[in-house]
C-alpha cells in the first residue's frame, strides 16, 4: 500500500510505503500549533507522525482515542464516545 500526501500548495509531496499503525485525535498544545504549519511530526530527525488532514484518499485508519485532552483548546468539546487520556498512554 502507498499513502500519498502534501501540503496544499503542492509544493511539499510525500508518500508512505506500507500502513499507518495507529492514529488518534491529539489536543496538546504543541500539536495544535504544529497541524496548523506543518505536514508531520518528528523525533531525532526522523518523521514519526503524519498529519491525517493532508492524505489524499483514504487512509485506511480511523482515530483510536483522544489524547492529551488535559491540554486541549477550551473552545473545543468532544462529543464521540472514543477513549480519552489526558496525557499519551504508555503504549503510544
């Protein structure tokens, strides 16, 4: 499977080779801000996260969870019944 993606400009393109392992709704603060400029998250200079906004197609994968919901912007109230956590459960 091959996942394509970019930014809205098209002058970032990515693919992925083989499935996303999980994906969750994150509400922490740097998050927040990192989705709102960025295509993917990293650690140690390697991407770890993508943002699921900027996939085309499906992605073949549906949020688990809410995470870090201790940090999320006062104006937004969940209404699905997915499990919170408000920080990264340890199997994350």
């Amino acid at each position: 499977m091959v996942i394509k993606g970019g930014c809205l400009c098209s002058k970032v393109r990515y693919e992925i080779t083989g499935s996303l392992l999980d994906a969750d709704h994150c509400h922490y603060s740097m998050c927040r801000r990192q989705h709102g400029a960025t295509l993917a998250g990293t650690n140690k200079g390697k991407i770890v996260t993508v943002m699921l906004g900027t996939i085309e197609g499906d992605p073949a994968i549906k949020p688990g969870s809410h995470i870090f919901v201790g940090s999320k912007a006062q104006w937004h109230d969940i209404y699905d019944d997915l499990p919170q956590f408000e920080k990264r459960p340890p199997d994350k």
